[in-house]
C-alpha cells in the first residue's frame, strides 16, 4: 500500500464497522474478545498507527527539539553553527527526533518564541545556542520548566562542579593549547596570540589555552581586533614590523585568514597561522586549524536530554545539571 | 500571567465549570447565549487558544514546512544551502509557519522521511533542494499529493512553459552573462570559462551564460575541474602556459579560489578571477562573485505554496506548476 493505512482501511480489512475500529483503540472493555483480536490483526497487518496529532494530544509528547537559527550572518565562521544543525538534525533523526527551527532575531523574541512553541507543546525540549552572562533565554527555561540544554556554557562561576542547567560546550583552552605547542615544535618559540576584544567568554577562554602552554621566558605578544578578517590583515601587518614572531595562535579563522594575507604581503610566509574552527576559508588557504568536532556537540546535547533512553529525561526540565565538554582537535595543514 | 491560559482558567474567569467552556468550543449550540458571551469575553481577556494538537487534529493542519538537511558535506560552497534555510526559517516564520528539518543520505530514505511526515500530517508542505533529472522525490511527492515545491527546476523539457510542479531556481545564465561582461569590461576580451565536467544541469547553465556573452570572435577557452579547490588549482596553471586569458568565469567560489592561487603562482596576480555563490571564501579573498540571493530565493518558495495567503494553496498539491526564476547579482571586488 502506497499511502499509510487509514481506520476504514482497518474496518474494511476485520470485516467491522469504524466505530468498532475506534472502539478497539479507545474503549476495548466495550468490544467482544473475538472482535478485538480481528480488528488487532487487521491492525498489525497494515501497518495502521493512529493519528500522529491524535497520540500527540494523549502523550504531550511532540518528538521534536525546538532551535532558534539565527538570521545568516556570513563571515568565515557562521558555518560551525550550521554544521551543529546539520549533526544535531540527523543525531536526533537516528533517535526518532526531529528538529524544529525557529527564527528570532533578539533574546526577548527568542523568549516569545520558546513561550509559543511550549504553550502549543511543540517541542518535548529546546536547545539554545551562543549562551551569555546573564542570559535571560535560560532564566526564562528555568523558571517554567522546560526541557534545555545549551550550546554553550552558563559563563558563571560554577559551571562545572554547580552548573546551573545542561550544557555541552567545546574546550577551546585545550584546542588553542595544541595549536601553541604544534606552532612552538614546527615553527618556534615566539608563538602570539591573536583574539577579539575582551569581554568575550569564548575568546578568553581561547586564550587561556594559548598564555599557559607559551614556553618559559618567551614574550606573551598579544594582538587584538575584531571578527574581520580586514581589520585583523592591518592589525598583523603593524605587529610584523615590530615583534619578532614565529608563529601566530589565532581566536578564530577570520582573523586567521587575515593573518596570513598580512604574513604574504610583508614577506613573511614562514609564519605559521592557525585558526580556529576548521572552516572551508582555512581548508581552502592550506591553514592549520582548531576542529570544533560539532557533530560530537549534537551527540551530547541529545546525550544530556535523553541519557540512554529515546524519551526527554525528566531532569532535563529541572534546575541544576550537567555538562559535556568537547575536546577539539587540531588539524594540521 | 507568565504561562498560556488553560480551559481551566477560562472557566475560572467566566465562572462557569470546564465542562461548559469545552461545549462553548466543541458544540456551542448547547449552551445558552449568555453563557456563551461571557465564556468568549473570558477567552478573549485571557487570550486563550486550545492546545495546537487538538486544533491540528481539527484542521489537519500543522503550519510546518518541512525541509530535507543534507549531512555538512563541507566545502567553500555548501553554505548556500544554509543560507536558503536560515531564510527560509525566518520568512516561514513571517507569516506563522515553522520549519522541520529532517535528515536522510538518499534519495529513497528522504522519501521514507516524507512519508513518516505525510502519514503523521507532521507538515503542510514540503521543500525539496538539489533536484535532478529523473528526480524520485518528484514522482513520489506528485503521485502522493503532497503540497511541495522544490528549490531547483525539473530539469525537463518543459521546465518554463509548463513545469511539471512547482518551482524555484536562480538564473545561474544570467548570472555568468553578468560576470562574462563585467570581466570583458574590466580586463579584456579573452574571458576563459572554469566549470564542472558535463553533465551537471546546473553547470550546463552556468556555462550558457558566459558562452553567449563572449564578445564575437573571442576564443572560447574552457576548462574542467571537479568541485576541488587542489585540483583547480593544478587545471588552471597548466591552462594559463597554454592559453592567453584576460579573466576567467568561475561556476563556483571553489573553483575561483583554485584559480585565484594559481594565478597568484603564476605571477598573474592582473588575471580577473570571479565566482559564483558569493561565499566568505570569496570575500575573504577579495574576488567577485555572482551571488545567488538566498532569501529571494525562500520568498519565492512561499509565495508559491502560498500565494498572498496564510496557509498552503490548494495548486501546491496539483500536478502541474508554476515556478519562480531568481535573477542573481554579480557582487563586484
């Protein structure tokens, strides 16, 4: 049979009425055994499954994990969010979930949003993306209970022995810590570091990793501009002509990319750049990159909602949690 | 009040037992007029709506759009898809349409994701992306009457005159013809063209444009090379020892930034290099490039499930179509 079987379908293959059918799934005391077995074996026969919208309304259960996808930014890095959305979609398919996406361009629409889709019990659990201090999106989750995780850690001060909710994030210290002892073993000592302005959660930790794998005694050059890959070309080019440097640690691939533009316009190709988040711009520019493993993130996050099982677990909707921390890996062009 | 309104609050607020609110909802007719006004002027002080999965069971209508995601594939490219998503998501969400995402690795297991959808009435509608010529999806989605349109033509013969369904696509002609006359423009006649090997519909008509606006007696140099970066990059030095090239036309970024660093190799640093699909790839590396205009793209799809209404129109379920041609624009570096 092309199509999904219907109840008639059912009726017409037990040799009963619908209302017999309906009574079998709704009200079996009411049907004679006899019946009852005819119509079940009817049922296994087609294949037949009530209504999706139907058991929706019994279970309150939607199978479906609500997204917020930002509007599309461009820049180098947009795609590692994308690439979470990609892994998380068929994760979740292969745990007979599916993703929901929802737009909302501000953290309060983003609120409206989540409110909707729990008021129409959409979504069994959502998870949010690009987490700040003072987050008002996991406040609200909090107080109305429901089931999250984040992409992104809480950025307070108990995030790993107290979090406040779930969450799965990427270990950047660690990846920038690779990348600063690959730079020092194949370039030099004289690694610098190149991040955004501070006050960035995700660009501090960066560079964290960076500051405590330096070689004793080596000079903590430290540059700074903002996710432009432009910018980031002038800031380099300026630097060059006063430090000596053998390598360069960057936060991220647009200003990595910026930096070797700068490296080949003052002559300087021998300087090692490494980027981070592995993106197609450093693939296609031979840079070395920090990998954020987003398809290990997707497994997480389901792991954190789900633990073994196929079902949101119950502790997802509670206050206090978990976390997974994904250790990145660098890949070396 | 923080959560939505339930029929016990409407009951609460009108004073009346829940009982009452529910026949004033399902079977009006039993309950007195006066009744029936203040149960209304309660739902209406409270904004109450009943639960989505009883309305939808109602209309059998989910206002969801569901969208098949490939795996990350990676590539310079691959964020054109992303970007029709993220518009998609956000114009769905315009006019009070969400979108579901699913996953699937073949044509055949994206059709069994469809049919869980259709036999679930989990979407309204569907969008297909990447089609190709003898398309399965197409067949199943027209045979099952299922309201879909696709990103992408049919690639048959009668793909304007009269489309087998509905459709949208980018005028990948029109936009080589723009990049085709800006290079004879900006840098000379001898406009070279780097496109995939045949047999690539899409390709096909990407080289169109850029053959028929070759100003007349122009040698036609054209070129092949997979969707690879490397190997662009091996084809275009071989191609510029042998042939005199003031520009060359790209069929996508990849392709360009092979041919940018092969003339930048070459100390050809003045050959005119542009693109197509306008990535960050071709940003950060200053090279022109056709882009594709995504979100023009995703307006089009909905119009033409939709037309100027608020929920799928009838055709979009018909054999039979119409279709939206997206005119690109050369983005000049």
């Amino acid at each position: 049979m092309n199509r999904a079987a219907t109840i008639e379908d059912v009726a017409r293959e037990a040799g009963v009425s619908r209302q017999t059918v309906s009574n079998v799934l709704n009200a079996p005391d009411v049907v004679r055994a006899q019946t009852r077995e005819r119509v079940q074996a009817a049922i296994d026969l087609l294949g037949y499954s009530p209504h999706v919208a139907a058991r929706r309304l019994r279970t309150r259960r939607s199978s479906t994990i609500g997204v917020h996808l930002d509007p599309y930014a461009g820049g180098i890095s947009g795609v590692v969010l994308d690439r979470f959305v990609h892994a998380l979609t068929e994760r979740a398919g292969e745990r007979g979930l599916r993703v929901a996406l929802y737009a909302a361009r501000t953290p309060e629409e983003e609120i409206r949003r989540m409110a909707d889709l729990r008021d129409g019990a959409e979504v069994d659990a959502i998870v949010i993306t690009g987490t700040f201090a003072g987050d008002p999106r996991t406040r609200w989750l909090l107080d109305h209970r429901v089931p999250f995780v984040s992409f992104g850690r809480p950025w307070g001060e108990d995030d790993y022995a107290e979090p406040a909710h779930l969450w799965v994030d990427v270990d950047g210290a660690a990846g920038t810590e690779q990348a600063t002892r690959h730079a020092v073993a194949s370039a030099g000592p004289r690694v610098g570091f190149l991040g955004w302005p501070e006050g960035s959660g995700t660009g501090d930790d960066r560079e964290t990793g960076w500051r405590r794998s330096l070689p004793r005694g080596a000079d903590a050059v430290r540059l700074v501009a903002p996710e432009s890959v432009a910018t980031a070309r002038e800031v380099v080019a300026d630097a060059l002509a006063h430090h000596d440097l053998d390598a360069l640690v960057c936060a991220s691939d647009s200003l990595a990319v910026g930096a070797h533009l700068a490296a080949v316009t003052s002559g300087r190709t021998d300087l090692e750049v490494i980027g981070f988040d592995n993106t197609p711009a450093a693939e296609a520019l031979g840079l070395s990159s920090v990998e954020q493993r987003p398809e290990d993130v997707a497994s997480g996050a389901l792991d954190l909602l789900m633990g073994a099982g196929s079902v949101i677990a119950p502790r997802a909707a509670e206050p206090g949690g978990a976390h997974v921390l994904v250790e990145p890996r660098l890949v070396v062009r």
